[in-house]
C-alpha cells in the first residue's frame, strides 16, 4: 500500500522547501494550514490549474485546512511569472464577472465544508504606503531582475512596470494574513512563494514551507494556458472533454496520467507495459479524467461515442436537440443560437476554416429555412455536434 504523506510530496511535485521539515510537520499529525491563492483572470479552471486543486485535496483527506485565497486584489495588478510581456490591469468588472463560477468550479475538487476562502482585497485594500514600505525594504531590486522571464525582458528592452515588482510583496503577505504554514503553486510561482517564506518572520510567524507543481503542457504541446485556448477545461461536457485528451501528444500520455488523475503509481505502469499501442493509452487516460469531473457512467459513454464517432465512423449517441423558432437564419446565427461558437466573429472564423459542417457536409456561410419540416444536423470540428429541430 503506497504511503499516502510520500506520495503527496513527490506524485507531480517538482520542489518542496523544506522537505525535511514538512514531512516531520506532516508525520507528526500537526494540523497545518495549506494556502493556496488564484486569480481570476479567466472564467475557467483548467486541468493545469486543477493539478494543484488535487493536491489541496490530498492535503485535506490527511486532515489539514485547506485556505483559498481569491485574488479579487492581486487579479487586479497582475502577475508576470508566466508571461513574456506585461501583463495588463483587470478592471473591477472583469474580475468580478470571472469570479461567478469559480467556487463551484473549485468544488468540483475540494470539499466545501472543509475548506476555508478568503478574498485577499479584505487587507491588501487595507494597507498603506507605510505597510508598503516595510514589505519593501525586505527585497532588492536585483533579486527581482534575477527572475528569468524578467531578466530576458529586460535584456530585450520590453519594458517592466513598478506595478510588477509589487505582486510578489502582495502574495507574501497574503500568507501573513492566513498564517500558512504551507504554500503551493505551479513552478512559475516559485519567486512568489519564497516572497511568504520572507515576509512572514518580519511579522513574528514561522516561515512557510513551500510545495511547487509541475506545469502540465496543453493539447499542443505547449504549456496550457487560457490565453492559447489549448486548454480542458473542467466545465467541458463529456464528449468534448474526452476528445481532447484523445488529441494530446503521445509523449505527454505519463505526464497526464499523474498530474491530471487519480490513478494509482502502480496501476499507471501497468497500463505502460501492457498497452504498447498509445491510442488504446490515451482512451484509459480520457477515462480516467473525464470520470473525475463526471463520473464513471458519463465517461464510459463518451469513450463509446469516441470510438463509434472515430473507429466505425458513426455520429454520437447523445446529440443535443435543440428547438429552434420558424424562420430564415444565416449558418453564423445558427452556431450562436446554439452555442456551437461564443461569438459572431468566431462562428464567421470556424466556417473560413471549413470547420463547420450541415448534415455531415462542409458548409460555407449561407442561409438555412426553419420550417418544421426539414431537421438540420450542425457540426463544429469533430466534436460538437447539435441537432435542429
């Protein structure tokens, strides 16, 4: 039987500071508190950044208080560890409307009653040019530009704002706030993450011990980013779902499997060494990570989809019926009407591309007559599918 304490310091982790003393903390069944902080500058959570959301679990499942911290401040300076350029202020709105769904999001993973949230605006707002200062004078500029996103910057004559060399003091001093005694974060965060370790024995509290995740590559190959929309969402429906891991590189098959699931290390290399072939891999995988987030039944169902829709070349089982009023509609309405596309300009852009199809045909822009006699089936790439009546 794995040991649940050492499979949580090393399944998907790249760094723990100090891990010698962590696992003391942990075997010695100390209650600790394990913050964690997100911004929300997408809608979505994805399963890059639910990897960390996993390990908060397991954190709790050991009996530890799992702290959320929602930065509705620090999502409004922003936070450069992962960008090449600036990245720009949100405004109030932006923040607000991405922040709706993400508790529900959230506790997709965690479990709700044990887990304590905070909004960091409630003493970042607070703090003044005094407070500032004193965060400050623990830093130096050269620690900053040692930073290599901001260091290659710099070198390339890009400018970086004042505002950027604040975001770390703000994190940091989110952990004064909780009291942590532990922080994760992707490997990205690691600056970040050292700034708690810092800040935290100025304000009298034991520095934090720090646990950086992997970072897990999109269905391109590079990092998953919202921006990219190389992402999976954990929203995504089923099918959809499904097809996307079915579409990851080979060589990210392992990577997926232990930071995306749940599945045991053993049963992992099993699969490794009895399926030879990646594509009867991948379809475990898709499985495995579509279960999570839907259960067994639906999973199972979108694997029979994947396989009659791509081996056998049937349609799904289980598309959507939508009813749709009487009347002359352009294709580009259509897909909006039944949120095949987000926008007009998307739905104008996947039908340039030959992406959309109407009744299993390539279909341009054109008009389409509802009148009751005549069902239309609408596709988009080789997943979405709705069917009007």
């Amino acid at each position: 039987m794995n040991d649940p304490i050492d499979e949580l310091l090393n399944r998907g982790v790249e760094e723990v500071i100090d891990k010698k003393e962590l696992e003391q903390l942990l075997r010695s069944k100390k209650k600790l508190r394990i913050k964690l902080g997100i911004d929300p500058t997408s809608p979505n959570i994805h399963i890059g950044r639910a990897v960390v959301l996993w390990k908060l679990k397991a954190f709790q499942e050991l009996g530890h208080k799992v702290v959320f911290i929602v930065g509705d401040f620090t999502g409004l300076i922003g936070d450069t560890s992962d960008k090449e350029s600036e990245r720009p202020m949100l405004s109030e709105t932006v923040v607000k409307k991405n922040l709706k769904t993400y508790f529900e999001q959230a506790y997709k993973i965690l479990d709700k009653k044990k887990t304590e949230v905070h909004y960091n605006s409630k003493w970042l707002k607070k703090l003044g040019f005094a407070e500032v200062g004193k965060l400050a004078d623990l830093f130096s500029l050269h620690e900053f530009e040692a930073r290599e996103n901001i260091s290659k910057r710099l070198t390339a004559g890009k400018r970086v704002s004042l505002r950027e060399l604040l975001y770390p003091l703000m994190q940091g001093y989110d952990s004064v706030a909780i009291k942590a005694d532990v922080e994760l974060g992707g490997t990205d965060q690691r600056f970040n993450l050292l700034a708690g370790r810092t800040i935290l024995p100025a304000y009298g509290q034991k520095p934090q011990n720090i646990l950086t995740m992997q970072l897990m590559e999109g269905i391109d190959g590079r990092k998953m980013s919202s921006s990219w929309g190389n992402v999976i969402n954990i929203t995504e429906e089923p099918n959809n779902m499904f097809g996307k891991v079915m579409s990851i590189p080979d060589e990210l098959i392992k990577k997926y499997y232990l930071l995306a699931t749940r599945t045991p290390l053993p049963e992992i290399e099993r699969v490794a060494m009895e399926l030879k072939n990646p594509r009867d891999q991948k379809l475990l995988l898709a499985q495995a990570i579509t279960s999570l987030y839907h259960g067994d039944k639906a999973a199972m169902l979108a694997k029979d989809n994947f396989i009659d829709q791509f081996s056998k070349g049937e349609l799904p089982k289980d598309i959507e019926d939508k009813k749709i009023p009487a009347g002359e509609y352009s294709l580009t309405e259509l897909l909006v009407l039944c949120k095949l596309a987000s926008s007009k300009s998307e739905a104008r852009r996947l039908i340039a591309q030959k992406g959309v199809r109407v009744n299993q045909e390539v279909s341009a822009e054109k008009k389409l007559v509802l009148d009751g006699k005549i069902e239309f089936l609408l596709q988009v790439g080789k997943r979405k599918f709705v069917r009007i009546i």
